[in-house]
C-alpha cells in the first residue's frame, strides 16, 4: 500500500515539476493528507519532502540563475510604518503649524561581489527627494513611484585602495549633523586603508560629488557644475574591547549655480560657493558594560566655516554686523546599547543636543528632521529602539528645535532667508520597521 502511495506521490512530485514554482504548496497539503490517513508515516513523508525539495532545486525555476562573474549576491531591505507628529512656527508668525502623518517607506537593495575585485549593486526607495524615502498615505489609495537610490560599481585593486563610480551610500564618516543618513552621495569615492597591528587601522576617504550638472553655455556660475570635494582621515584605536574613533576633515565646493528642480525637505537653489569647511568627528565605545554585548558611545561631529561670513552676508543676504557670521555647528551625544540591535530584545537609547549654525553648513546635505532641515537652529534628539523580533524593530525619535538667533531676516528687515525660517520645531516619530 505504502509503495503504491510513493509511487502516485512521486507523480505528484513529476507534475509539480512541471509547474515548478506550485510543488511546495500543491505537494505539502497532500503529503499531510496521506500522513493522516496512515497511508505514510511521518519519517516517510519527512523524506518525501526532502527529496522532492531536492528535484525542485535542480529545475532552472528553483534557482536564481546568475552570470559567471558573480561570486556572491545579496538581496535586502526593508518597510518601515511611521505616524509622525509636528509643530512649528515660522520667524515672525504667531501661530504654530501642527501636522499629524501616517508615513511609509520601502527599500530593496541588490548588491554583488563579482570576479576580480569588482563589485557593483543598486538600491530601490519610495521617494525622490535625497534626504527621504519616506511617503504620506494620502490621496484615496493611489500608488506610489519607485525610484532608484543608489546604482554604483567598485574595485578593489588589492586589500588597501577600493574606488567607487556611481550613486552609493556615504562614504564618509560623519553624523547627521552634517549628512543626512538618507543621502546617497554621486559621483566618485576613493579609499586608502593603512593596517597597523590588531585591527588598528588609519583610513583615507575622499569623495568627489556631483551636486548638479549646467549646461556650460551659460555664462559664471550658471555654466559651472556644482562639485562637493571632502577629503577625510578616519583613525580607528582599540584598547582591548574598547575602541576609539577620530576623523578630521575638509569640505570645499566649486562656485556654482544649484538646480530649482531639488525636492530635498529645505532645498537652497543658490550658489554653493563660500563653503570652506573643516569637519571633526568621533566616538568612543566603553563595550562589555554590566555584561557581554552591552555598550556606551560617546560621540561628536562639527564643522566650522572658513568662509562663513561671506556665506551669510552674500549669499544669504544676511547682516553680519548684527547677527554675526555663525560659522561653527557642532554636536555631542551619548548613546547604550544592550545588545548589537539585530537580535530579539536587543534595545538602545540615545540623547545629543546640537547647534546648527547659518553659516557652519550646508542645508542641502544636513538631516531634514532636525529643525525640518533649517539651519539657525539648536536643540537635541532623542531616540530609542527594542527589537521585537531578529526582523523587526519598534523605533522612537523626538527632535526639539528653537532659534539660535531671535528675528533673523535679510537686510531688508522683512524677509526670512529661505535656510533659516523657523522660529521652533518638535517633530515626534514611532516606527515599526521589518527588515529582510
């Protein structure tokens, strides 16, 4: 009897072959059919499924076929659920704008390590703008665009110099001070590593990015592409389990026109010019605290403007004489972690206050949630996260906002300039994130 089943079952397996991508679903139910009936025994169709798992391998529908280049493919992402609360009022208003979203974000990232030091991938996102993926439930059910947010290739010449050309993630070491965590840098990236014992390492970082292409028919800066050059040491120390981070660096830029088209959340369409930029920052980790994989980081980012007053007064048509040139932005956070955040329980927390100062930085570039991406703004962030699953993650932010400088207008006494609006923000986050 047993081997009569085996055999109608194993032609059960042959036409579920043939339609490859049904065998696990139309042969488990009748495998679980037979078991009840004491037709076959547990071990039995344990074995039966293992072998027809097999066949289905074999079959050009159970594989993903790849190229011969490739040594290794990896697929990920995420969806991340948001309800968002916000307030803010605009320099020189009364009334407090308030807002209540529910927001969502979708990421699918591909990446591959090909032959000979080669590595290339891409990452898909739900949203234009460079310093979000996030997109409003609104609009009676439509859907939503996808959009690609990274594509780039890469070569590692031997174990010490990698370079990369395209659209990838930041290459820098930096906080959202300065670098929006969303923000996927364009163009080119270098890396030096110099190994000294241990894991000891000093690191050479250089990025050339394209911030906007001009037709160079135009006359000054309207003609000239818009260039972002940083160039970075990353020291990283450990003393046993502890470790030690710092990483100065220069930021310059080519004087150009920008492009009206940015959807970024405070875009600025002027000149990039008068942008002259040194950068430090660094952490420290205390690991091992109150037990094995809990940790403390204390961490700093800052960036002070060589050209700051110049960038106030002329770009931002903003007097300096009354509210000085506010040419350093600078931030200082302490954060704990029990657990490294991918398993489940794993939970951190983490606290820093900042001063983002007019003239210090670059509004296209620093985080959009922080002061909704205006600049004259000082305040802190706290976050939290608990892992509910290895997958899944519940997430809390808070950003609170006020003024550096009260009344801030242009020479003319009446405008607000377009980087500096606000007059104080509170923006509140809850996520739960899936990741795969």
């Amino acid at each position: 009897m047993r081997n009569i089943a085996k055999t109608g079952l194993a032609l059960c397996g042959g036409l579920a072959l043939t339609a490859a991508s049904a065998l696990a679903q139309d042969s488990g139910p009748l495998i679980d059919l037979l078991v009840k009936k004491g037709v076959v025994s547990d071990q039995e169709a344990e074995e039966l499924r293992a072998e027809l798992t097999q066949e289905y391998a074999k079959t050009s529908a159970g594989k993903l076929s790849l190229g011969s280049s490739v040594q290794s493919f990896k697929l990920s992402g995420d969806v991340r659920i948001r309800h968002q609360m916000e307030t803010k009022q605009t320099t020189g208003k009364t009334a407090t704008d308030e807002r209540t979203r529910e927001r969502f974000r979708f990421r699918l990232n591909g990446d591959a390590v090909l032959a000979k030091g080669w590595t290339t991938g891409f990452a898909f996102e739900t949203a234009n703008a460079a310093d979000s993926g996030n997109q409003t439930f609104t609009n009676s059910n439509d859907d939503y665009n996808i959009y690609l947010a990274r594509a780039y290739v890469g070569y590692a010449y031997n174990d010490n110099l990698n370079l990369t050309l395209g659209k990838f993630k930041n290459p820098l070491y930096t906080t959202d001070l300065a670098w929006d965590g969303d923000i996927n840098p364009q163009g080119l990236t270098e890396t030096y590593t110099f190994r000294f014992d241990g894991k000891d390492k000093l690191e050479v970082r250089a990025l050339q990015n394209i911030m906007q292409d001009n037709d160079e028919k135009n006359w000054g800066d309207a003609g000239n592409d818009a260039w972002l050059f940083a160039q970075q040491l990353v020291y990283t120390k450990f003393f046993g389990a502890n470790s030690l981070i710092l990483a100065p660096g220069l930021t310059t830029y080519s004087n150009a026109n920008l492009g009206t088209a940015m959807t970024n959340e405070t875009p600025f369409a002027g000149t990039s010019s008068k942008l002259t930029m040194l950068t430090f920052a660094g952490e420290y980790n205390f690991a091992n605290i109150a037990g094995s994989g809990n940790g403390i980081k204390v961490y700093f980012d800052s960036s002070y403007n060589f050209d700051a007053s110049s960038r106030v007064s002329q770009v931002y048509n903003v007097n300096t004489a009354t509210h000085g040139k506010e040419a350093f932005a600078w931030l200082l956070g302490v954060g704990y972690n029990h657990g490294s955040g991918k398993a489940q329980g794993d939970y951190s927390v983490k606290v820093d206050y900042r001063r983002s100062a007019l003239g210090a930085l670059d509004p296209n570039t620093s985080d959009s949630d922080f002061g909704f991406g205006n600049l004259n703004q000082e305040g802190f962030k706290i976050g939290a996260s608990y892992n509910l699953l290895d997958f899944a993650s519940l997430n809390l932010s808070y950003f609170y906002t006020t003024a550096i400088k009260d009344g801030l207008f242009q020479k003319d006494g009446k405008t607000t300039p377009t980087v500096a609006k606000l007059d104080h923000s509170q923006i509140l986050q809850a996520d739960l994130v899936v990741k795969f």
